[in-house]
C-alpha cells in the first residue's frame, strides 16, 4: 500500500526541486527562484537569492549550490540577468552569488539534477532525447555516461545506493534506474488525483517528494512529503515521529 505524508509547509508557491544536506532540506521554488534553506519541522533557516531563472532542480555539493536553470520564466517578472536558456548553475552555498555556469548537455532546459558523493559528478536530466546523464563538472560538464529513458518529463533525481530515483511528472511515476546499466530497478505510481511529483530527496533511506502544482494544476495546493509503502521499516519509522505534524501542517 502506498502513503504519500505531507511533511513540511510549503515555504513559498511552487516547490520544484528538493536536497537534504546536513543543515537542511533545501527547497528550489519555481515562482521566486528563491531558494529557501528548512530546518526541523520546516522552519526557514535560509532564504537565498541566485539568478537562477524558472528554477526546477537543486542539489548541493563539492561546497556549492547547483541548481537547473531551465529556460525562459512564466511566473515572475523579467530580471536582468535572464537569459532565457537551459544552465546548470554553480552558486556560492553561503551567499547564493554565481560562481560558474554550465550549458545543458542536450541545449534544452532541464528539470533534475542531483550530486553524485562518491565521485563528485552530477546527473542532470535531458529532454532531446530524453536520458539521464551523468557529468563532471570539473572537465566543463563533459559527459562521462548516459543512458536512455522511456516515460516522458523527466524531473527531479535522488540517488538511493546502486541506484536514481527519476520522477516522471506528467504521469506521476518515479523510476529507480541503475546507475551504471540504466536498468530499472523499482517503480512507485502515485494515483491519478495524486500529488505530480517534481523534485525527489533521500533522507535517512526516506523518499521525499514536492508537487508544484504547475504548470498543470490539479491539486488545491502544492505540497512536500514523504513516501511510504508497505514493507519500509525504515520509512514507517521515520513517518512515525512526523504524522502529527504532518496532520497540522498548513498549505499554501
């Protein structure tokens, strides 16, 4: 049986993409482009400015924020430092201020990203044709390896072991592929009147999910939480100190 848990309130309008780090859950909001930084029971540590634009995923790692930048904004006003194309973007983790950015492998926009600890490369997401890929940051995203996916709108990423959970939003499914053979490994479907999950972190072996509610908006509100389904001790574990405030928590 599957459970999807509200967890913390949503900090802003359009939660995109998702990290846990040791200071926090770190929340890409796709209306500001603000990237707000939760602590225990979702209180905002943080809020940090960037220049991402139309932001969708965000990871953090080698001491530095990452975050897609995927293409022109639909919800905010025009700001000068725009630019209307697909960048992967390295920002300081402290202030937020551009340090480096990256093309997309494929050109297009991009939805996840996702800092691989072992290696220090990151997978990012790729529209045309639709794949994941892993790169190296160090050699100007050069791609170290990639392989094909088949269900579309790939979105946000979270590695768990050998393997990298990739949300399908539009058909509100998210995979687990191989990270070397590109195989699947596991597949959770969400219902239909379920939330679209967008970005994707693991924390302590728990999934965690946020819904945007956009640009298709079917739901009352979006939302972050947690996944849980029978025959995850460890998630039934977590869930367990988080459903009373769950159960409380506001949407926004």
């Amino acid at each position: 049986m599957l459970q999807l848990v509200q967890t913390y309130p949503v900090p802003d309008r359009m939660p995109n993409g998702l990290q846990w780090t040791r200071e926090g859950l770190y929340v890409m909001d796709q209306f500001s482009d603000l990237i707000y930084v939760l602590g225990d029971k979702g209180k905002v540590l943080r809020v940090i400015s960037n220049v991402t634009e139309n932001g969708s995923g965000i990871t953090v790692g080698g001491g530095y924020i990452w975050t897609g930048s995927n293409g022109k904004t639909v919800s905010r006003p025009y700001r000068s430092t725009d630019t209307h194309l697909g960048w992967i973007l390295k920002l300081d983790q402290k202030t937020g201020e551009p340090v480096d950015r990256y093309r997309t492998p494929d050109g297009g926009g991009i939805h996840g990203v996702e800092w691989e600890h072992e290696t220090g490369l990151i997978w990012v997401t790729a529209f045309s044709p639709k794949a994941l890929i892993l790169c190296d940051p160090e050699e100007n995203f050069k791609v170290v390896r990639k392989f094909p996916v088949e269900l579309p709108r790939l979105h946000g990423l979270a590695i768990d072991g050998d393997g990298i959970w990739c949300a399908h939003t539009g058909v509100k499914i998210i995979v687990k592929y191989d990270r070397k053979s590109g195989k699947e490994m596991d597949r959770i479907t969400f219902p239909p009147d379920g939330p679209a999950p967008h970005g994707l972190s693991v924390k302590d072996g728990v999934l965690w999910y946020c819904d945007a509610n956009f640009p298709d908006s079917n739901r009352a509100a979006p939302e972050i939480g947690v996944i849980m389904r029978d025959g995850s001790n460890g998630a039934r574990r977590q869930l367990g100190a988080r459903r009373g405030r769950a159960a409380a928590g506001t949407r926004r």
